[in-house]
C-alpha cells in the first residue's frame, strides 16, 4: 500500500492562500458591519437585527468543561484551583481601594453624591462600581504566604498604551459615543504577549471591559456598545500590519480576530463574550448568562478575575477551525442569582447546564 506524504512546503502555501482568503472574507464583512452600525445605531440588536447584520449570537457556558476543551474556546480562563493559591486581605489594601471593595454593598445605594442624578448616570456609576472591585482584587491578590507575588504578574496581559498602532487613526467605536445611544466606555483594551521583551510574541487576541449607561439588557440581545466596541477591534486589529500573516482575531468583550469582552450594565449586571469570526465570514458573537452584582457575597467575581487572567488560544488549528454552528443558538435569560425586583426586564429561570452541540 502506498502512502502519498504532503510536501510541508505546499501545505504552508495552501495554509497561506486560505488565509489571504479567510482576511479578504473578514475584512469585507467587518467595513459592512461597522457601515451598518454606523448608520443605523439601535440600543440594542435582536436575534433577527443580528442576522440581518451576518452576526450569530450564541449562549455558552463559561463553566462547562466541554466547552472549554473545545476549539470553539479561544480565551480558556485560569482553573478554580490556580485562583485558589491567592489570597487578599481586605485590611491591609490602600486607602483609595478600601472604599470600592469594602463597601462595595454600601455604594449601591449611594453611587454618587451630585445632585439629582439622571438614571443613566446612576447606571454608570454602579457600573465603575464592579470594574473598580475586579480591578482592585486583580491588583492586589498574592500568592499565599509570598508577600512579593501578585496575582497580575502570572499573565501575559498587558494595556494597550499610546504608541501601540491599534490605536492609529482614531478610536472610532471604541471612544464610547454614538448618537442616538446609550453611553458607554472601554474602561480596559488589554492584549497577550509571550514575552514582554519581545513584541514579536504579541497575540491577534485582545479583551475589552466594557461600562455602559445601559438598563435594559436582554439575554437574547446585543448592546450597541458590545457590538460596536468588538467590530471596532476586530477592523483596528485587521489594518495592523503587524498581524498581515495571521486571520485568527479573536475578542474577548470577554481568534480569528478573536476578542473576549467583559461587558456591565445596569443596575448592576455584567457577562461575558467571546466574538470572532467563522470561516463563512459570519461574526459569532457567544454571550454567558446575566450575572448580577447587586451583593458582593453573591456575585461571581471569581469567575469574571479568572476571564480576566484568561489564556488565549492560538495555532492553526484554531485559525482554520470549521465552526459550522451557524444558526442562532436560542440564549436563555437568566441572572445569577435571581434578582426579578433588581431587574425586572429578565426573567429568571433555571440555567440548563447541558452542553449545546458546540461545547460538546
């Protein structure tokens, strides 16, 4: 029996000519979404908006091991048991940090002290709220019993600062402000590198934290200020020439442009998303449920530290994976825990812990 072996220098041209095909595909797509978006805002995008726009919106368990194990996962966060090895002493923060995590129940109540606040600027204000807290307990972590090692120092995530071409040219949906919609800001535009000595080691990834003045969020829907924010991203990551030999741009809000995307909005809420796009040139967009932060012992603030701390997924066999989950995945609406009389607009039902026919 003859065994024909492909020459590895014709499958790095076949893997190359896909990619230049997969780039043209995205890059097409993604000036007509921003277009789109551009010159029709809505508040928020239902399933059918979404369709009409090539955007697939889909539930996901961030919990679920399948899930993660899966090639559908490109931002895999840090295991329950490496958070455990850290520890936080609430008396021995700063000052200025003592007030946003150890009254974080306290402020709910009192979010600002201007006078006769408008909601939208309540809303906003609750929601630094939760970035404040994610942001004081990522900092201040330390590994158990080592007073020198922080928890933020174990990834390779890192701010994007002036100078960085992602930010050539304008910030365009990433500023936070579009007429005829809910106000928002990018409060975090982190990306993954290797090697901090060593540019050449920067990931197509990057996660965005998002604050919008936003009330009304449903399960099934997308914020302007998600989907704007992760189309702006992905158009900004494809114009970089440092990332012309790569078609994976994945975004975490929480790659193939992958981005991950840590989104909160009113009254106190926040999920995670995970958006790139598929092969077809279709942007999928996967949501967790709606988690509530209005109580500090019940909010999953672990869960969204080890998103924060997550590690993206790369290689070919991410870059060229066949999602063929094209059709909209039916995203229940449920809060963690329940909360109907914090926010009315969603109902709250039992999460079912099944794995969709992606995660499994």
């Amino acid at each position: 029996m003859l065994f024909y072996i492909m020459d590895p220098a014709t499958s790095r041209q076949e893997k190359e000519e896909e990619r230049a095909q997969l780039r043209s595909r995205y890059n097409e797509a993604v000036s007509g979404l921003l277009q789109a978006l551009k010159s029709e805002p809505k508040a928020a995008y239902s399933s059918d908006n979404l369709t009409e726009l090539g955007v697939v919106l889909a539930l996901f368990n961030p919990e679920s091991s399948s899930f993660l194990e899966s090639k559908a996962c490109l931002f895999k966060p840090i295991s329950s048991e490496e958070l455990e090895g850290f520890s936080l002493s609430r008396f021995d923060l700063p000052e200025g940090s003592q007030y946003w995590y150890n009254n974080f129940d306290n402020i709910y109540h009192y979010p600002t002290n201007v006078q006769n606040p408008s909601p939208a600027y309540i809303i906003g204000a609750r929601t630094e709220q939760i970035f404040r807290y994610l942001r004081v307990y990522y900092t201040n972590l330390q590994k158990s019993g080592r007073d020198t090692d922080f928890f933020e120092e174990f990834d390779g995530w890192d701010g994007i600062r002036e100078g960085n071409s992602l930010l050539d040219g304008g910030m365009g949906l990433l500023y936070g402000r579009c007429g005829g919609v809910p106000r928002w800001d990018i409060r975090t535009e982190r990306e993954w590198q290797e090697d901090s000595n060593d540019p050449e080691t920067t990931s197509p990834h990057i996660m965005l934290v998002a604050c919008t003045t936003d009330d009304t969020t449903k399960a099934d829907e997308l914020l302007f200020s998600e989907l704007g924010s992760i189309t702006q991203a992905i158009r900004k990551r494809l114009d970089q020439k440092e990332f012309e030999k790569t078609s994976l741009f994945p975004i975490c809000h929480q790659r193939f442009l992958p981005t991950v995307a840590i989104s909160f909005f009113g009254p106190r809420h926040g999920r995670l998303l995970q958006a790139n796009y598929t092969k077809s040139g279709i942007l999928k967009v996967r949501v967790s449920p709606i988690y509530s932060f209005v109580h500090e012992a019940e909010a999953p603030f672990d869960l969204f530290l080890r998103y924060n701390a997550c590690d993206p997924q790369d290689g070919s066999e991410y870059e060229f994976y066949s999602d063929k989950e094209d059709a909209p995945t039916q995203a229940t609406e449920y809060v963690s825990p329940s909360t109907e009389s914090e926010k009315e607009n969603i109902t709250a039902k039992e999460y079912d812990h099944t794995p969709s026919v992606e995660e499994s």
